[in-house]
C-alpha cells in the first residue's frame, strides 16, 4: 500500500506540504490541477510548476486526478476528437514527470453531489459533507451548483469548476438523447483512441465511480456497481484500462460489496488505486460522511484494506473526504486532521493485515 494524500497545489490548499509529509507513513500525493478546465492541454511548465514543490519535499507525485474529460467526448459530438487530441498530450505530459495513474471520470455533467457541504453532526459538533434526495428534490439543477458554489467557502471544488457548468441547461437538455449503451459506446471510442498511448508511456488510466451510486437528474451514469465496472473492463483489453475503487462512492449503495469488487478487479490486475472512506446511512439515499473508523460508519474498513491488502498490495491509497473536526476551516471534505486521522487508520489496519500472516 502506498499512502499518498490529495492536495490542490499552494496557490489553493490551505494544508502545506510540510503538514503533509508529518503524516506517519505518507508517501506522496495523488495531485490535481483545479484551475484546469476540461478538454484542456496540462503543459509541461504548468505540470512542473505543480510537481516541483512536492519533489522537493520529499515526496512522490505518481498519481494525478480529476484530468476532466470534456462533454463532447462522453456525448461523442463536435470537437470530441481535438479533445482527444489534447488529453493524448497531457498523458505524455504527465508520464515525463513521473506520473503513473491517472484518476478520471465518465459522468456527465455533474461529478460528486452531495445537498450541504457543512453538515453539523449534533453529537459531536463535527462538520462533515452531507447527502439527502429528498431535498434534492426540489432543486434545479442550476439551483444544487449555486448551493454547492454557497457552501464551498470560496474553494474550489474538484468537479463542479465553474466552466463545466456555465452551459448546464444546454448540455442537460442534449444528454436527453444519450442512453447508457451510447454513452458506453462514446467512452470506448475515447479508450481505443487514448490506451495506446498509456500503454506506450506506461501511464494507467482509472476509472472513478459514480457519486452517488444511481443516476441522478435523469441523466446516464454507468459506473457504479459490479455489474457496470464488468461493462467497463470490457470495453478495452489493456491493463492500462483499470478502476480506482472509491469506497465512499460505492458505499453510497449498501448493495455494493465493496471488498468482492476489490477482490474480483484486483486480482485482475485493474485496480491501481483506492480512495477509502466511511459514510453513515441516515435513511433511503440520505447519508453523512463519518469518520474512517469502521464503527463510525456502515462500511467495514477492515474488510476493504484486507481485501486490498490480499490481491492489489502495491496499489495507491488515500484517505478520502474527512470531517471538519478541532476548529479546522477549510474546503469542505478536505481539511487536514480528520483525513491525517483517517491514514494512520488505514495504516493501522494494513500492518495488522500483515501481522495476522
Ligand atoms: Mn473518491
């Protein structure tokens, strides 16, 4: 397992490398350009402007995220091909700086959704992200993005960068058309043309599940169970093609055994990399984010590291989203002390995977 944490570069996380590396057993990061818009080349200064600062910390930068796919690839119209074109280039880009996995995502529109970013847990005063359908219910689309926008406090947020969503209504109405096997069809398009070249510069690309795990506002969603990621394997027969398994997602639907998809993938050779976080169930699709500990939650993290730690041990790992614990201000999901608590757990629970040997 290697520990690695996600931070948004200098100019836009409050938490600092230096935090960062004090973290018992953290190796490196998974990185992110947030002002990126998708469809975007990443250049090379721009890539070294980011990645130099983490070297020089001491720490490795082989996995990066959130490389946007842009919409007319998944709706497979227009400038889908320059787009290809272009995240062909950021791969190249990417792997000369040592980058070896790239977290990506084939939702269309919106990423991650949740209906209140500062949720207050009234039992222990903590903040943590919070979802409930039935207040979504009432909300626009274009509503949920100004409330993420309201309860962002000013950070950007990974997925809901602001140009993405400038032309939502238009982009929604032109989803009506695209079916899940269509939209299948546009991805595998994009993989035939973009795995050769992973292959040629031994970069991995993972997919990322749908969050929540069901569709929502009408639109396709085709990664978010067992089921879907067989559909997805299946679209292109190259280790190169693989999955990162994020168990806060997948957990969203307690029908997903998250340790038999690890076990089944991993041991595939498809799993590279893992976000790992717990969630507690507070009704039909209403949930909070808890702390990592399996008790805290309704996922057995135990069970999830043992898995990985029995078919995918060399694979990349990070704390996902953690509350707002001891005063902390910060991006939501994404402050420093619940996901540091959250790393030495998991590194807790895999040296007790070892020892039980
Ligand atoms: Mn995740």
């Amino acid at each position: 397992m290697k520990m690695t944490f996600r931070w948004f570069g200098a100019k836009s996380d409050p938490v600092t490398l230096e935090q960062i590396r004090q973290i018992p057993g953290m190796t490196g990061l998974m990185g992110f350009l947030d002002y990126k818009a998708a469809g975007e080349v990443w250049e090379k200064e721009e890539i070294k402007e980011y990645i130099g600062p983490i070297h020089d910390a001491g720490l490795l930068c082989e996995v990066i995220e959130s490389v946007n796919v842009h919409e007319d690839i998944k709706m497979g119209i227009n400038r889908r091909d320059e787009y290809i074109e272009n995240y062909k280039i950021t791969i190249r880009n990417l792997a000369s700086f040592g980058v070896k996995v790239i977290v990506y995502n084939f939702m269309p529109v919106l990423d991650w959704l949740r209906t209140d970013l500062n949720f207050l847990n009234a039992d222990d005063g903590s903040e943590s992200m919070f979802y409930d359908e039935a207040e979504l219910g009432d909300l626009s689309p274009l509503e949920l993005v100004k409330k993420t926008a309201d309860g962002s406090k000013g950070f950007s947020m990974p997925g809901w960068e602001p140009e993405r969503l400038l032309e939502l209504e238009a982009t929604l109405l032109h989803y009506k058309g695209i079916t899940a096997d269509k939209l299948r069809e546009n991805y595998k398009y994009f993989l035939d043309a973009i795995i050769p070249v992973c292959e040629e510069c031994n970069v991995t690309m993972a997919c990322h599940p749908d969050d929540p795990a069901w569709p929502i506002f009408g639109l396709p969603r085709i990664a978010h169970s067992f089921a879907d990621f067989e559909k997805i394997i299946g679209l292109h027969n190259s280790k190169r093609h693989a999955l990162c398994i994020c168990s806060g997602s997948l957990g969203t639907n307690l029908e997903n055994d998250i340790p038999a998809i690890i076990r089944h993938f991993g041991a595939m050779g498809r799993v590279p990399c893992l976000h790992i976080r717990n969630l507690k169930h507070m009704g039909y699709r209403r949930f909070r984010e808890s702390s990592h500990l399996s008790s805290d939650g309704d996922l057995d993290l135990f069970e999830i590291v043992k898995a990985m730690y029995d078919v995918c041990p060399d694979a990349y790992v990070r704390p996902d989203h953690g509350r707002m614990i001891w005063g902390e201000t910060g991006r939501p999901g994404y402050g420093l002390y619940d996901r540091a608590l959250g790393a030495a757990y998991l590194n807790g629970l895999y040296e007790a995977c070892e020892k039980l040997e």
